[in-house]
C-alpha cells in the first residue's frame, strides 16, 4: 500500500509542477496550488522519511 502512495504522491507532484509552469501567476488558484504541493511534499516525507546515517 505504501508503494501506491507514493505513487501517487509522485504523480500528483508532478502535475502540480507542470501546473505550476503553465498557469499565470496573477491566478486566484495559485495559492491553493502552492499549498498542496506543501501537503504532497510532506505526505511523501511521512511515507518515506529521510533517515540520517551519521552515529
């Protein structure tokens, strides 16, 4: 299940981007737009975590 997740995090962040490149930036969904790709950012963080190999 977890690979489905981060499946579809990754999908979702990549039309987030393409979004990103093709909408005006005067557009009132700009906002909502950033803002889910700070939720996906951090629902892939949570579904994968960078773990640190220092000791």
């Amino acid at each position: 299940m977890k690979i489905l997740n981060l499946i579809h995090v990754m999908v979702a962040q990549a039309f987030y981007r393409w979004a990103m490149r093709e909408i005006n930036p005067m557009h009132p969904d700009l906002p909502r737009i950033m803002q889910r790709q700070q939720e996906l950012a951090d629902k892939a963080q949570r579904i994968f975590p960078v773990r640190s190999f220092s000791r």
